[in-house]
C-alpha cells in the first residue's frame, strides 16, 4: 500500500510536530521551509529570549550574593559573551533537530512554496523551481512582527524584538512600545542589564490579556528595576533623526530621547505569497486562516495550526495543534482544547496562567471563589530569597471544581501544569488539598491556595 504524502509548510513549532506526528503514522512527509529551520521560535523567539533571561537572572543573584553571605566583586555585564552563548543554545538546538528530523526520515526542502492547486504545490528554491502533488497539507507559516504605520523609515533606531536580540551593544535608553508578553520580557530583561527602560502601553495594565494582579504584580516588579511604566498612553509620531537616536512624541506633548525604539504591539499572519487567494483559501478580517476545533480549514484536505491561525500565539499551542491536524488528516476525529493550555511569561520572577481567571468566569455566569497563597509564606522561597509573588486558584461553587490558575513567583512555568491536569480530569480543591507535599517545596503553595479555597 502506498505512503500517504503530507506537506507541511514552515518548520516552526507547529510544522516540526506535524512533519513528526506525520512520520509516526506513516506518512511520506516534506517539510517545507524558507528561512531556518526551527522558525522564529527557535531562532529568534523563544529559545534566544529565555537563554538571554536566564543570564540576566545569574546576574541578579550575583549582585545578590551578598545577602547568602558570600563576599563578591560587583558582577559586571559582557553582553558579547551572552550574545555568544545565546547563539550556542540556538546552534545545539538546531543540530539537534536536523538529527531526528534525518532520523525520522523527513525531507527537508528549503524553499518558498506557492499553492497551484488544493494538492499540489510550486517550491521555488535556490536552484530552480519544483512542483509537489501530495494527499494533504499542513499550514504551519506562523506569524511577523506587526508593523506601525508610519516608521517603515526611521532606520536602525527602530528595532523588531528579533533584532533586538542580535544587537551588537547594549544601548543606554531604550523605549518599548507594547506591554504585552513580549514587551515586557524585554523590559525586563534589558532593565536588569542596566539599560534605561521605558515601557509604554495604549491600554490601562500592562499584560491586559491577563487576570489584572498578574499585571498589577509584575508592574511593582519591573518598577523596582527602575522600568518607567506609561499606561493609558500612545505615540504620536516616531521620528529618527540618527542611525542612534529615536524620538518618540506621546500624546500628552511629551516625547522621549532613546537610541533604540522596540516595536512589541503584536504579530500578523505569515502568508503572502502563498497563493491562498488562487485556491480560495478562507481568511479572517486580519488574514489570519480560518480553521475550525480540528484544524480544518474550509478546504479539504488543507490544515492550518499555530501562529498563522491566529489562535492562541503560544509554541506548545502550535506544536498541539499540529499533532491534532496530522491525525486528523490521517482519519482521526481530535479537537483541540484551550483551556487547559499554560499561558507563560518569562518575567523575573515568572508568570503562569491556565483555564479560567475569575472575570472570565463570572461572565459565563459561575460562581466563584478565589483561594490565594503567598510565596512570602512558603518555606523554601524564605529559604532561597524567592519571595516575591502570589498562587491563585479560581474554583466553582459550590462544585468546589478547579477552573483556573494565575501565578508570578519563582517556578511559575513549572507550578502551573499540576493544575492544567487538575482542569482536564475535573479535579476538585480536595483532591490537591489531600496530595502530600514535599516540605520544602515551592510547589507547596498549591496546597495552601487549595486550602483557602476550601
């Protein structure tokens, strides 16, 4: 019986988990993609950022040591040598995935594909053009920096969050435009590295996507880093009258001096020239592509996941959705599940979501109750100087069923997916109220929300 033929347009998180899920099943799988393999995940998103935060977290216990009583010489920064090492992680990353996709036996094409027809392709690569007929196809292009009008020519001055991290030197001042995730962690970042931050938001929080203590908190953080944090504000204008220097005029007839502006205000779909118009390939009002809980798009045979859907702009959401599309394409019957998927910020210390905050469940008409600990309480975060932070968790009443979690404190990332589970099995605050935790463990402070939500 001959292989079905899958290809999967673009190797980010989503394409890698569906060329993968797609040769697990049996599938003859081309894995298509125009840049690097790994997309912007891998290269300048996820793995890039989180390997430059964790420098600048050594670098705050160091300054810290003093505290543990450890004598040290005031830590200084060598933005090179993290830059060097930033590119050795991507580098091993790299290596590391060409290895299992050799291993699985998938073919890596690197080139731009145009869709002819529903199934078959045209891949115009470095040495001449190709067409691929195949069974299905997986859209997996992901997502750009979304551009703000009117400063396409104001030179290097104004910078994407991907050249930020290939900056060559630290600047002085530096302005951010956008306080959601990817602002932020920048802010914070680049403010623990001595830089000036200012960090302007259009709306009344930063993090608005989140339950308001997560912004409120982490705000009072990056205050103390010296951040300055402007709510409610937009620009009017971006000028750069240098390679090195950038205006930035507000609306309250106050502008800011910096040498470097970061546009962070939120991603458009990757998918012109594509050749989804000539198909008839259904889009949304912002171009992202129309899928359905299985992926689906209005096309048979034509899957599309991760960051392109406009969905949830998360890595795991994309590499989920991936692995949904494939089986789903290979007979199955799968929907995907949002809820139960972790929201992160890499922050100093961290943030970490999952289902429900208590806003959005009073508008579904449940009631609530809100069962909060504090790392100050807990035993280890004393012990380690990690006190900073809260753990909450959204329970229904009278059900006392988990509904949701929000979390900023050390471990985050890590804290939250006990409670993931406890959503998807239907858990209720007794069944985490009768585990028994290690003493001391961070994780400590699930057992205490728990209680206090009782």
């Amino acid at each position: 019986m001959e292989k079905p033929k899958i290809a999967v347009i673009g190797s980010g998180p989503g394409g890698i988990a569906s060329a993968v899920k797609a040769a697990e099943l049996g599938a003859e799988v081309f894995l298509i993609e125009d840049e690097k393999l790994g997309g912007v995940c891998l290269n300048e998103g996820c793995i890039p950022t989180k390997t430059l935060l964790a420098s600048a977290k050594r670098f705050l216990e160091v300054k810290e040591a003093e505290n543990f009583g450890i004598n040290v010489s005031p830590p200084t920064i060598n933005w090179l040598s993290m830059f060097v090492r930033k590119e050795n992680v991507v580098k091993e990353l790299q290596e590391q995935l060409n290895a299992s996709l050799r291993q699985k036996r998938i073919k890596v094409i690197y080139g731009r594909a145009i869709f002819e027809t529903p199934k078959r392709l045209l891949v115009k690569t470095k040495t001449g053009e190709n067409k691929l007929e195949v069974d299905k196809i997986i859209i997996s292009t992901g997502s750009l920096p979304l551009k703000l009008a009117g400063i396409e020519n104001c030179g290097k001055a104004i910078i994407t969050p991907g050249e930020a991290l290939n900056l060559k030197a630290l600047p002085k001042k530096l302005i951010i435009i956008g306080g959601g995730p990817t602002g932020v962690e920048f802010a914070n970042l680049f403010s623990v590295l001595g830089v000036k931050v200012v960090l302007i938001e259009v709306l009344e929080n930063i993090l608005a996507a989140e339950d308001s203590r997560i912004g409120q908190t982490i705000s009072q953080i990056l205050k103390k880093q010296r951040v300055e944090i402007l709510t409610n504000t937009s620009f009017k204008q971006i000028l750069s009258p240098g390679q090195n220097l950038a205006v930035v005029k507000l609306d309250a007839k106050k502008e800011f001096l910096a040498e470097r502006v970061l546009v962070a205000v939120g991603r458009v779909p990757n998918t012109k020239n594509l050749g989804l118009e000539k198909i008839g390939l259904a889009v949304d009002t912002k171009g992202f592509i129309s899928v359905n809980e299985k992926m689906e798009t209005n096309l048979e045979g034509i899957y599309a996941v991760g960051d392109v859907t406009g969905k949830m702009m998360l890595a795991h959401y994309a590499s989920k959705s991936g692995q949904i599309a494939v089986e789903n394409a290979m007979n199955s019957n799968l929907k995907i599940n949002t809820l139960t998927i972790p929201r992160c910020i890499y922050t100093i210390p961290e943030t970490a979501s999952v289902g429900l905050n208590k806003k959005e469940a009073e508008s579904q008409n449940l009631e609530v109750k809100i069962g909060r600990a504090y790392f100050q309480a807990n035993g280890l975060a004393q012990a380690t100087g990690k006190t900073s932070g809260f753990f909450q968790l959204v329970v229904e009443m009278p059900s006392q069923k988990i509904l949701g979690c929000q979390i900023v404190g050390e471990g985050a990332v890590e804290l939250v997916h006990p409670i993931a589970l406890a959503i998807k099995q239907r858990l209720k605050v007794k069944d985490l109220d009768d585990i028994i935790f290690a003493h001391p463990a961070f994780s400590e402070i699930i057992k205490e929300a728990a209680k206090n939500a009782k």
